[in-house]
C-alpha cells in the first residue's frame, strides 16, 4: 500500500490501482488498475497478421463506425474531457471534432501517402509500389489532448493494418478508457485494439518489449529523448516522437495592436498554456513594448478563468494538478530571482486548486533564459532592436515546434519563414491551432523527423518495392562465354578413355 495526497485529502491506493481526479474540483472521477502489458502485446501479436490481410474496406468501414459513434457520443465524451483536464466544455468539442475528423483525414492521406503506386520497369516487367503495416504499435499519450492526440496515432495505425496497445497518460485514464471502448464498440476486434493503464513504469515496459514492432509516442522532451536513447540500437523498430517547443512569437509593427493582443493571449494561454505549440517567449520590438504590452495585459486581465462548465464560459480552466501549478508558479518566481521583470503575476485565484492567473514576465535583462517547456500560462517576453536580432532570439532554442510573426511585412515574413527552425511557422497567427489536413511537427528537440497528422500515414507502414512479370523469362546479355556443346563423337571415342 502506498498514499497519495491529493487537496489535503489521502485516499488508499493499492500499487495496482490508478486513480484520476477532476483538477477543478478535486472529486475522484476514475479508478482501476494498472494493465498487463505482457498480455496485451502478446493479444495484438497474435492477432495483427489477420487485421492486416482483411481487405482495406473492411478496415475503413470499422474506423468510419468508430466516427459515428464518437459524433453519437459528442456531448457525453466532452464532458468527460472537461472533467478530466480541466479545460472548459465549449474546447472539449472542439477536441472530439477533431477526434471524428481525424478519420477522413486519415482516409485521405492513407491513399495520397502510402497507396499502391505502378511505374514503367523493363520490358515485360511491371514495378510496384505498395506498404505494408508494421505488426504491433505501442501508443503513448499525453494528458493535454488525451482524446485527439493518442487517436491521431491509433486511426492511421489501424487503418494501415496494424494492432495496437495504447498507453494513455496516467492523468487522463477515463478519456483513455472511453476512446478505447469506442473503438471496440464500432467492431474494432479485441486484440487489435488493446488498452493498458498505467504510469511511466508501465510505459517503461510497453516501449522495452520485444513484442512490439514500433512505438508512436506523444508527450514531453524529457520522455522522448529518453526514449531515442532507449531505441538507439533497435533500428528495426519504428519510433515516431512528438515532443514539446518553447515556442516563438514576434511582435513586429502592425497597426491592429488590439489583434495582435489577441493572437498573443490565445498563442500563449488557451488551454491554460498546456498545448505544445503554445507561444512561451513573446519577441517584441523595442519601440513597440509601451504601447503593445499595456493592450496585451488589459485582454489578459479580462479572460474568464473558471471551471469547464461555468457559466459564463471561461476562456481557460485550471492546469491539470497541483504539481503542475506549483511548478510553474515556481518557475515564475525563479524567473524573477534570476533577473526576470513580472509584468503580470501569477497567481493561484482558488486555494489549494490548479487554477493558475496568466504569468507574463520580461526576461530581457536575465543573463541565461532556461531554455526549456514551461508548460502552462506563463509568458517569457523579450526586447530586441531590430528584426534580424528577433529572428536570432525566435531561434534561440533547441526545440523547433511552432513559431509566428504578428505584425511586419510580406517581405520580413519571407525573411523569417527562411530562417525560422520549426515545423509550423505562421504570419498574422497563433503558433497553435495547426490543422490536422497538414503534416504536423517539429525539428530539434520537438521531433525525430516523423511529423503526424497527414503524414502519421508514412510511420505506420514500410514502403516494398516490387518488380513484377508472369514468367520467369531471362538472359545473360553481356559477360557470357558461348556454350560448348560436346559432339556425340568426341564424347564415345575409344581414344577418350
Ligand atoms: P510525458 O512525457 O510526461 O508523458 C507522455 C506519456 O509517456 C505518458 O503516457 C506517460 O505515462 C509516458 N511516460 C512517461 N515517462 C515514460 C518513460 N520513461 N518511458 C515510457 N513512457 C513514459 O508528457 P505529458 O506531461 O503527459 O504531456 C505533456 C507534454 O507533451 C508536453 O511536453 C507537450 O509539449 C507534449 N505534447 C506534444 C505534442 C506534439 O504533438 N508535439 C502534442 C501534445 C503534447
């Protein structure tokens, strides 16, 4: 037996057993037990070989099903997803659209990326081009969007002919539970779809085993380097990696300053700042800093903060626990102790709940920024001079996610679009909201060079190459000696013996 303290109350766990909480409210919403992760794999092993060779329609007619449901159950599954992270009811949908979505998407890009694909060989000859699926994936979530991201994984996975074991975050295990009970409802057969609860020890177990043919993971640097390291001498093991950004905003001279407030606070504060294209250094221009920052700081004290189904509708709910905010509180306070200048605090409006006020801090005068994720709504804002100094400071970090330009012209954007190190870099935009009919992530310390979304399509499967004709018709042309044919004579002359 072990405790776990959660708002001053303790509640017995077993070592098995797995319990979630609502962060705005702190009732207990889940509980159950860890999974076997040796059973699972060994149920999707034994069970993906014949997922794969069922015809493709059949595959899509049970992803296609799955989206029904899903749309049937909207309002139920975004409730849970507003209970579970906090993040309020109006965004929920929002997360189970695009969990519906992602099916035609995946259709789409199924076709367009990995279908079969004939081109002229030798004469008598055809050459293809077709995939095949991998076997077993392992697909590991993040709590943030712990609906829409693992799904992003699963659908294209599926689709491709594969099985699949899903880890969800340990903090959203009854969103987890209720995709995976869709996905099996819409006739998904057990075992090529499989769940297993768990923390990073059970993570640690399902990415180690032998059983598995590839890992999808989306989550934090942290996790995901460990994990390359962990794959380094398996190269016969896919390994996709979504990772985090410490992501870019630059606000260059642009008439609409109430705007370019707007695009700021949503970069950096929708979801509570728990997304991973959020902005979290905001790049101003110095002649710009008196009359921008003042704009940005009366829109952000005027963003509803409150529980995901208040009324009215907040704009943000709380982080997803108590550790998460005192983190980040603290964080901001280092921030400060290291030279940073808060131009708004943040706080903790409800005692002993992860409800966070947005925190934006001028760090222009720290000697060294940590250059690391903070993950919530905190906003790192820095003064530079001139344009190049803005495109030097938005590249000033090992990650590469999502960078923007607010404000500037068509030839600066040029400028930054050239020299920006991201996989989404956007003028006159948020750094968040990418879609998800675009390949989506990031270089550096955000990926391994294997984007999701549209592209999710080219990790779960391998390319064949096939060369192709009805007969085994053949000839050495260059390099053969002619044939001796010994006469009859010669073979039966008496002088041979
Ligand atoms: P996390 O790395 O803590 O956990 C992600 C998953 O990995 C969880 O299921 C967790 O149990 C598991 N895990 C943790 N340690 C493990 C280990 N050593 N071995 C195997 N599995 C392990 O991430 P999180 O805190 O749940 O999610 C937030 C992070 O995800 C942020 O950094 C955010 O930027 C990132 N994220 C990235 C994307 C993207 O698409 N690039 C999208 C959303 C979130």
């Amino acid at each position: 037996m072990w405790l776990t303290a959660t708002w001053g109350r303790t509640s017995a766990l077993t070592l098995n057993e797995l319990v979630s909480y609502e962060p705005a409210t702190g009732a207990q919403l889940w509980r159950g037990n860890n999974g076997d992760v040796d059973a699972a794999v060994y149920a999707a092993r034994g069970a993906w070989a014949r997922w794969a060779a069922a015809p493709l329609s059949s595959r899509l007619e049970r992803v296609r099903g799955f989206a029904s449901r899903a749309k049937s159950d909207l309002e139920k599954f975004a409730d849970l997803i507003s209970r579970e992270t906090g993040k309020p009811l109006w965004e929920s949908r929002t997360e189970v659209e695009s969990v519906i979505n992602k099916v035609d998407v995946s259709v789409k890009a199924y076709a367009d990326r990995t279908s079969q694909r004939r081109f002229d060989g030798k004469p008598g000859t055809r050459n293809a081009v077709r995939h095949k699926p991998h076997g077993v994936l392992a697909v590991l979530g993040p709590y943030n969007f712990p609906a829409h991201l693992p799904n992003g994984h699963i659908i294209p996975a599926l689709i491709a002919g594969n099985a699949v074991v899903f880890k969800p975050s340990e903090k959203t295990p009854a969103v987890g539970q209720f995709l995976f009970d869709l996905y099996r409802n819409a006739g998904i057969p057990e075992s090529v779809i499989n769940i297993v609860h768990g923390g990073a020890e059970t993570g640690k177990a399902l990415s180690m085993h032998e059983g598995i043919d590839g890992l999808l993971f989306t989550g934090s640097a942290s996790t995901g380097v460990a994990l390359n390291r962990q794959f380094a001498n398996r190269p016969d093991k896919i390994l996709a990696l979504e990772m985090g950004g410490n992501n870019p905003i630059i606000v260059w001279d642009t008439p609409e300053l109430y705007s370019a407030a707007v695009l700021v606070a949503q970069s950096a504060f929708l979801s509570a700042g728990q997304r991973c294209t959020a902005a979290r250094r905001l790049i101003i221009k110095n002649s710009l800093y008196d009359v921008f920052i003042p704009e940005l700081k009366r829109l952000v004290d005027r963003l509803v903060i409150g529980e995901p189904h208040g009324e009215p509708p907040p704009f943000m709910g709380p982080v997803i626990d108590n550790d998460v905010a005192d983190g980040l509180t603290e964080s901001f306070l280092a921030l400060m102790s290291h030279g940073g200048h808060p131009i708004r605090h943040m706080t903790r409006p409800i005692e002993g709940r992860p409800f966070l006020s947005p925190g934006i801090i001028d760090v222009t005068d720290m000697k060294e920024r940590p250059d690391i994720e903070l993950f919530g709504p905190l906003l790192q804002v820095i003064r530079v001079s001139d344009f190049d100094a803005a495109i030097d400071e938005a590249n000033n970090t090992r990650y590469g996610l999502s960078a923007s330009l607010i404000g500037g012209t068509a030839e600066q954007y040029n400028r930054f679009w050239s020299n920006s190190r991201a996989g989404v870099v956007n003028w006159n935009q948020p750094t968040n909201g990418a879609s998800s009919a675009a390949p989506f992530g990031g270089v550096g310390l955000s990926g391994n060079h294997r984007p999701s979304a549209y592209y999710a399509a080219d990790y779960c499967a391998f390319p064949v190459v096939s060369s192709e004709a009805d007969t085994p018709k053949a000839m050495i042309g260059i390099g053969l000696r002619d044939e001796v044919v010994a006469s009859p004579k010669t073979l039966h002359s008496p002088d041979s013996r």
